[in-house]
C-alpha cells in the first residue's frame, strides 16, 4: 500500500469518527484536532497531497446551537 493509500484511509477513518461522534462534545472534539492536523500536514507537504486527501472543515466546524430553549 502506497503512502497517499494510507493517508486517505487515515482520511476517512477520521472523517467516519467526526460523524459518529457529531453529538459527543468530548470526544468530537478530540478528532476536531486530529481532522485538523491531518489538513495542516496536507498543507505542509503540498507537493504529496493534495486537497482531495484533507478533511472537508463543514465536517468538523463548530456549529452554532442554542444555549437555552
């Protein structure tokens, strides 16, 4: 298996745990930092992944909620 095949299994092995952890605040959170590491490394090393390997941000953004019903 080649390095960008497992850089886009690490992609979407973080990108199925940001979803199954959506309503998980604590540990959502925790691959919030790790989806964004993973695009600052793609960013880091342009010249071996492009942007189709980074992590869509609407995936991990904060989304507003209301504090009070």
């Amino acid at each position: 298996m080649s390095r960008g095949q497992e850089f886009m299994q690490h992609k979407l092995a973080v990108e199925a745990k940001l979803t199954e952890f959506k309503d998980n605040p604590p540990i959502f959170s925790k691959y919030v930092w790790v989806a964004s590491y993973h695009n600052f490394f793609c960013d880091l090393y342009r010249e071996y992944f492009s942007d189709e390997y980074k992590i869509d941000p609407d995936l991990f953004r904060a989304k507003p909620k209301s504090i009070v019903d």
